[in-house]
C-alpha cells in the first residue's frame, strides 16, 4: 500500500511483520481523531485570545513555536510510530496553537472567515467520506500515483515561492486574489481533499490487515495532517474571496 501521507505511508507499507496483541480497528481510529481534534480545538482558544488582546508579539512566538513543534514531532512519528500515543496528542496541540493563531488574524481581517473555513473542511470531509463508503471514489494503483505526484507538485511550488520570497519576488498565482489565484487554491484544496480518501484507505487496510494497536493513534494523526492541510487552504481560498469585494 503506498500513500502520498508519509507518516501512513511508512509504516503500512510493511505486510505480515505485525506482533500478536491488541489490532487497530477502525472505530478506534475515528475516535483518537477527534480526541485529536478536540485537543487542537481548546489549545487554539488561548492564541485566539491573545489578538483579542492586542498582545501580538505573544501570538507570533506561539505561532513559531507551535510551527516548528509540529515539524519536529511529524518527523518523530513518521520515524518512530511506536511514539504516536504520545506524539500525536502533542502535535495537536502544537497545531492548535498556530491554526488558532493564523484563524485569529484572518478573522480579524475578514470577520467569520474561520466558521466558513471550519464548516468547509469538515464537509469537504464528511462528502469525500461518503464518497469512499459507496465506492464512488476508490484508491486504486493509477488514483493514488496521481494524487501523490499533483500533492508532490503543490509542495514544489510552496517551497518555490517560498525561496523567491526571501528575493522580494512574489508568484501572483499563488497569494494572488484575481482568478487565477483563486483558481489556484481551489485546485489545491481539491488535491487536499482528495488525500483523505488514500488515509481512508491505509487506515481501512491496516485495520484489515491486523495492525498493532498504537496504529490508531498513527491513522488519527496522519488524518489530522491532512485536514491542517486542508483547512489552511480553504482558509487562503475564503480569503482571496472576499479580498475581490
């Protein structure tokens, strides 16, 4: 089994080397993946606070902190999965810091801007979801290379504009709100969501194929990779919108 989710990708990728004892179970995942959620969620009120205070140099430092936390920890798990029950749990709460602070400053520029990019993620979730159950959608060999070679693109073009922003050069396409930077996120808010549909699978086929038990809390997290992934974007997609108006 292959996926574009590294942290899924490494270790479901390794068939009949599991130990006897407790197997991971699909409702198990589900249900560290909202007790994930549910952690990012009340670690993000305190840097949303913090704007509402005008204490903004407090916020920033969170928000580094939180970004490289989360960087450092994503590495530990997709190396280590042995260490999920515990890494997973501190990367949602390093990820509620900085999605609470970028949700905080984007609202502050396009009041409600959050709501619509929270209720956008989880019904991008919920269709692709249903989507996959009734077998519309399927990760099949030609499905999950496309998906990993236009994710892999995407990070390209990241980093790209990232590199030329330290020169003063800015790529219009990608921070732009004309109609071919909107055009841009909502292709790549489509490949995000197109993500969850190779976590659905490996966590299915890891389930099936008897996984150890922390599996779980791998399956949660790589889930939770994908919709920060995913709610960022539409977060940039909802504010090219209404930049226009």
């Amino acid at each position: 089994m292959k996926s574009s989710n590294p942290v899924l990708a490494r270790v479901f990728d390794q068939p009949g080397q599991y130990l006897t004892g407790d197997r991971m179970s699909v409702g198990g995942t589900v249900n560290k993946t909202g007790l994930l959620l549910v952690i990012a969620s009340a670690v993000a009120a305190y840097p949303w606070s913090l704007l509402t205070e005008a204490r903004t140099a407090e916020l920033n430092g969170l928000l580094w902190g939180g970004m490289i936390a989360g960087f450092i920890l994503a590495v530990i798990i997709s190396f280590k999965p042995t260490w999920a029950p515990i890494g997973a749990p501190l990367y949602a709460a390093a990820e509620g810091l900085v999605l609470g602070g970028i949700s905080a400053i984007m609202n502050a520029a396009y009041p409600g801007i959050a709501l619509q990019a929270i209720a956008g993620t989880f019904g991008t979730l919920g269709v692709m979801l249903l989507l996959y159950k009734t077998g519309v959608m399927r990760a099949t060999q030609q499905f999950r290379t496309g998906v990993i070679a236009a994710t892999g693109g995407v990070m390209a073009i990241y980093l790209l504009s990232m590199a030329l922003h330290w020169f003063g050069v800015s790529l219009p396409f990608v921070y732009g709100n004309g109609l071919t930077g909107i055009l841009f996120s909502v292709v790549v808010a489509g490949i995000a969501a197109l993500n969850l549909i190779l976590d659905f699978d490996l966590i299915e086929q890891g389930a099936k194929a008897g996984a150890p038990k922390y599996m779980e809390w791998v399956g949660a997290f790589g889930l939770m990779v994908t919709m920060v992934w995913l709610y960022l974007e539409m977060l940039r997609l909802f504010s090219k919108i209404r930049g226009r108006n």
